[in-house]
C-alpha cells in the first residue's frame, strides 16, 4: 500500500473529526445555565464592587473576599495562599490603575455542577483578566444559589482570551 503525502494530510483530519462528533452532538441545557449564570454573574458583579467599596484597600480586599468565598471552606482554611493573593489584589491599583468596570468574557458549564467564569477586569492602564471556578454542593438545587467559589485568580495573559473564541 502506498502513502502519498495526501494521505498523512486526511488521515489526522479525519480523526479529528470523528472525535469531534459526539461531543458536538451534546446541547447543554441552556435555560438552566442562563439562570445559573446569571446568580454567579451577580455574585462576581457584587465581589468586584466591594472590591472598590473601602478607602482601606487590604480591609476592602479581605472582605470582597470573605464575602464571595462563604461556604468555601477549603479556599478559607488556605490562609497563607488567600493572604497572598488579597496582597496581590491590594497592589492592582498601584500597578495598573484605577478600576473602571468589568466584562464577563465567557462563562460555561461543565455538566450540572460545574461552572468556569471569566471576567475582564478593566484598570485605567491595563485590563486583568479574572478566572472563578463554581461548583454546586450535592443534592443542592441548582438555582437555589448553593453554589461555592472553589478556584478563584487573575493573570494578565490576555493572548490567551483569543485562543478561546
């Protein structure tokens, strides 16, 4: 049997795409989602406002934080890693500006209990790009507002956004 080179080509081509089939055929359940969403997309909206709330930007930074970690104990417990990323979030105003508002970039669900949120986190002289990972406690209704932030950071990496779409 002889391999011409169009065959190196097609052959990956339709691998792909035969592996691609079955989860493009799953549709999520959208009127779900939209609801969820819209409860998670609140509690980030509120957790970037009190993030500006205090002239004390550490008191300010520790409460926003407190407040949209309720219930996630693991998060909480982590002293020394929440302690340094209220530090990180207390110096982003000295580095890149004064914040002037925020855009959710994406947001999507994985299976019922699992929800992936980004957020751009617009300064005066350079935007942060925000990750919060949800997660839906057993047995909790789903738009009962039982969801727990269980990862929450930011980065600058902003090439990565175009990767996405």
């Amino acid at each position: 049997m002889c391999f011409t080179p169009i065959r190196f080509v097609l052959l990956p081509m339709l691998l792909v795409l035969l592996i691609g089939l079955p989860a493009a055929a799953q549709e999520p359940d959208t009127a779900a989602d939209n609801t969820v969403i819209a409860g998670l997309e609140k509690k980030v909206g509120d957790f970037f406002a009190d993030l500006k709330t205090s002239p004390d930007s550490t008191k300010s930074s520790r409460l926003a934080f407190e407040k949209v970690l309720e219930g996630s104990t693991r998060l909480l417990d982590k002293t020394a890693a929440l302690g340094a990323l209220i530090k990180r979030t207390d110096a982003l105003t000295t580095t890149f500006g004064n914040y002037r508002g925020s855009e959710r970039i994406s947001a999507k669900s994985i299976g019922k209990d699992l929800v992936l949120m980004k957020y751009l986190y617009k300064c005066e002289q350079y935007p942060i790009v925000w990750h919060f990972t949800f997660y839906r406690k057993q047995n909790a209704d789903p738009t009962a507002g039982q969801w727990i932030v269980i990862a929450i950071r930011f980065d600058t990496d902003l090439e990565l956004l175009a990767l996405e779409r």
